[in-house]
C-alpha cells in the first residue's frame, strides 16, 4: 500500500502480512508510517495505491464500522473513552444493531428491549471484571487513571469477539503496574481468545514479551522483518532505530 498527502509519500509501497492467531508488533523510528498504516487497515483513510486483505477478503477502502462488523477493531494511542458515561455504559454502547436504537421497538416492543439491554449489561459486566475494572464501572470514564483508559478501551474491543485487534501504542502512559495487567491481558487475548493481534509501541521489551513476529518500518515502508532477537542484530535495524531508542521498562515483578 501507498499513502500520499499533498505530494508527500507518509506510507511507500508497503507490503507484509499479519498470520492468523498470532501477535505481530509493529516498530520503527517516529515518522515512519505507522500510524498512517494502522488508519488505512483500520478504515479511517482510504490508500492511494494497493489493497487491504483480510480473511482472504478484500476489504479495502470499507468504512471503519463495516470491519468493525468484520471483527477488526482498533484502539488509539490516546483512550477515546465516552469521559461523561460510567465504564459500564462505555461498554454497552459498543454492540452494534441494538433494539433500543429502534424508536419503534422502543414503543412497541419495550420487554425485548429491556430482556436485550439485561443480556448486553451481563456481558459488559463479565468484560469489566475480565479486564480488572468491575470496581470502577460506576466510575465516570474521565475520571480514570491514563492506564485504566487503556484497559477500557482494550474492553470495548472485547465486546463483539474481535477477530483482530490493531493496538496503537498499548503501554504509552501506563505505569508498571497497570502494564503488566495490561501485557497478561493481551497474551490471555490471543492464547485464550484467539485473537490476531497487531500492535505498535516503541517499548522494545514489551514488544518482545508479547509478539511472535516484528515488521520494522522506516521511511514508510518495510525495512526487515523476523523476531526481536533478529532485528536486534540486524544492522540497518540497529541503524535506523534501534540505536535511538530509550531503554524500555521492565515487565518483571
């Protein structure tokens, strides 16, 4: 895929596959495209040049709710949380074609409503406890801690049995504590689940610990790609990137 802003080539020519049932991380120095390629897979851009599979299913240029039918479900950098909803209605509000959103069902059929509505709050209630949060789900979203945010959002993907994850910067702003709940999460995600996953963060031991296969980008487009301890000794890898980035957080207890 090819990415082009007012002459300016953010993603170039860029090419690699995410294997089913595995965690793939995506890493590379700040401008690389990483992002820009997330919004593309994710549906908030369309590509200027190339094609999006998924599943054997070309899904390119569909809108971010039509993959979100799909099972392919994004979260952000920055939590996008619903700040002035509780953290059980942020996840409620997530499972698509609800009755109630139906002004005519609301009238006329108002106990299918409510005996839906009861199905959608247990299993919110279910995500909550899953992702350590039943404590606060009475709490306002704005309200919680920046880790906590993550964790919400990784919720909210949890309510419609995501096929794939795309996970932009999980750990940023996350303290130790909350990022090893966080990482224990995303491992149950995948093991348990079977949830692909595909997530950026410059974290390298993060990286590490979680995927099975790294992609390095720089200057938009693929540089290498193999395991952490390949791209480590690689050494247009340790050139471009490696060489610059800040010693990571450890994850041990």
């Amino acid at each position: 895929m090819s990415k082009t802003f007012a002459g300016f080539r953010a993603v170039d020519n860029c090419s690699f596959q995410i294997e089913a049932g595995k965690i793939t991380g995506l890493i590379g120095p700040n401008g690389a495209g990483k992002t820009t390629l997330f919004n593309m897979v994710a549906g908030v851009l369309k590509p200027s040049q190339g094609h999006i599979v998924l599943d054997g299913r070309n899904v390119t240029g569909m809108a971010p709710h039509q993959l979100f039918r799909l099972g392919l479900v994004r979260t952000f950098q920055i939590p996008r949380e619903f700040g002035r909803m509780t953290v059980l209605e942020n996840l409620m509000v997530v499972p698509p074609c609800q009755l109630g959103e139906n002004l005519w069902m609301s009238w006329f059929r108002w106990q299918r409503v409510l005996r839906q509505e009861r199905q959608i709050r247990h299993k919110a209630e279910e995500v909550l406890g899953w992702v350590n949060l039943l404590h606060v789900r009475d709490e306002l979203a704005q309200n919680l801690s920046g880790g906590q945010k993550k964790l919400l959002e990784l919720g909210r993907t949890l309510m419609i049995e995501p096929k794939v994850i795309l996970l932009d910067e999980p750990g940023a702003g996350v303290n130790r504590t909350l990022l090893r709940q966080l990482t224990d999460i995303i491992v149950r995600l995948n093991q348990e689940w079977g949830c692909t996953i595909c997530l950026i963060d410059h974290d390298l031991e993060l990286v590490d610990h979680l995927c099975h296969h790294v992609v390095v980008m720089a200057q938009g487009t693929v540089m290498a790609a193999g395991t952490m301890a390949e791209m480590r000794q690689n050494p247009q890898v340790q050139d471009a990137y490696l060489g610059n980035v800040h010693p990571a957080r450890t994850l041990s207890s």
